[in-house]
C-alpha cells in the first residue's frame, strides 16, 4: 500500500464518500478544509495518480473531482488495514461486553458525525436523555 497523508486519505475519502464529480468547494464545505489548503492537497494527490480533475462540460470554470483506480485502491487498502487492526485491537483488548458498547457507540457517532450534513435530520432513536453542559 502507498504511503498517504492522513489529509491526504481525508480528501480522498470525501471524494469517494461525495462521489465522483463532486468540486472543490464541496470538500471544503464537507471537510471544513480552507481552499488554500486543499488546492495543495489536490495537486499533490493527482500528481501522485490518485485523483483526476476535469472540467465541467455545462460551466467550464468549475473543476470536478473524482478518484482514480489507483486512489481507490489505495483509499479501500487503508480502510481494510484500519479495520483489520481495530478488530484485531478490540477482541484482544476487550470483553464480549465491552466489544458490543463500543459498536452500539459507533452508530451514534456516525449520528453525530451526520449531524448538519443532512440538514440535522439524524433523529434520535431510542430513549432521548438531556445532556447537561
């Protein structure tokens, strides 16, 4: 596998996650990235075959993103890496109990994650406690 920038896997993943043809502007509104940061970012990830910019055929200053078969493979190799470790981490590390909190967790984070992505639209399930600051 090649070795990516942790920024570098954000972007890609943004654009995998957005879909091909997704702009600039669009990541950096999803990523919360400054344009001066991810106009590096782009350029080192195309010149290292990962993604392909092309023109928008209805307004040609606009720019469209999308990965390469190569920036997929790397993007899908790192995530089965990731996963292969924290399974691994959690079956060593943790009780049966313990492993079913934590995947219980993670549904609401990618809740939280969610959270003004989709207009705030990710709906509390279940019982509904106040959280006091």
């Amino acid at each position: 596998m090649d070795p990516v920038q942790f920024s570098q896997l954000v972007v890609m993943g943004a654009i995998d996650r957005l879909g091909d043809g997704v702009t600039p502007t669009e990541i950096c509104a999803a990523e919360r990235i400054r344009s001066s940061n991810l106009a590096v970012l782009l350029r080192e990830l195309e010149s290292a075959g990962y993604i392909k910019r092309r023109a928008d055929a209805n307004d040609r200053r606009r720019t469209l993103l999308s990965l390469t078969a190569k920036g997929r493979q790397v993007l899908h190799g790192n995530r089965t890496v990731r996963g292969q470790w924290l399974a691994q981490a959690m079956l060593e590390s943790l009780s049966a109990r313990e492993r079913n909190v934590v995947l219980e967790a993670g549904e609401l984070l990618d809740r939280l994650a969610r959270h003004g992505r989709d207009g705030g639209a990710a709906v509390a399930q279940g019982s509904q406690r106040k959280v006091s600051a």
